[in-house]
C-alpha cells in the first residue's frame, strides 16, 4: 500500500511538472510579434529582412511571418539569432540569441 502512495505522488509530481513545463515553453516559443498594423498588401517583400540581416553579417538559414513581424533566423559567430522586422519599413524591432 505504502509504495502504491509513494508512485501515485510521484506520477502526479510528473504529470505537474509536465504541465507547467510546457506552459512555460509555449510562452518562451511565442517570441516578438507585434511589428505593424499595416495591412499585408502593403508590406515590403521578406526577402528584403532577409537582405538587411545578411548586411549585419547575419547567415541567413530561413525566414516566415511571426504574428506582423517578419522572423530571419541568422547565424552570426556561430550563434543562432531570431530577428524580427518591421514589414512596413523592415526596421529590427528584436533580436533574440538562442
């Protein structure tokens, strides 16, 4: 009886602390997302964030929307970076090291 109490605490030890970790990545994964309200038809095109992070001397590995930013990944010293751009003036609103 008593190992049975003992497993039972521990699995819902586990089962917390699951939760909560994974709580806490979602909202670590989420990064920076509120770079303009301007309308999609009327952002430069990615490929322009992607040229201004290589001219930072940034190795561009991919780009995609996050939220009304664009997100380049970049390398740089051999680091992983996350770069958000404004799509409306492609400004760099945050950078995030990995």
């Amino acid at each position: 009886m008593r190992v049975r109490v003992i497993l039972s605490a521990a699995l819902a030890a586990c089962v917390v602390g699951g939760v909560l970790g994974l709580a806490g990545s979602a909202a670590f994964a989420d990064g920076y997302k509120n770079c303009t309200k301007l309308d999609k038809a009327s952002w430069k095109p990615a490929s322009e964030a992607e040229a201004k992070a290589k001219a930072l001397g940034y190795e561009v590995r991919r780009s995609k929307v996050e939220g009304s930013c664009y997100e380049v990944y970049g390398v740089k010293e051999g680091k992983l970076y996350e770069l958000f751009y404004s799509p409306e003036d492609l400004s760099l609103k945050h950078t995030i090291a990995k």
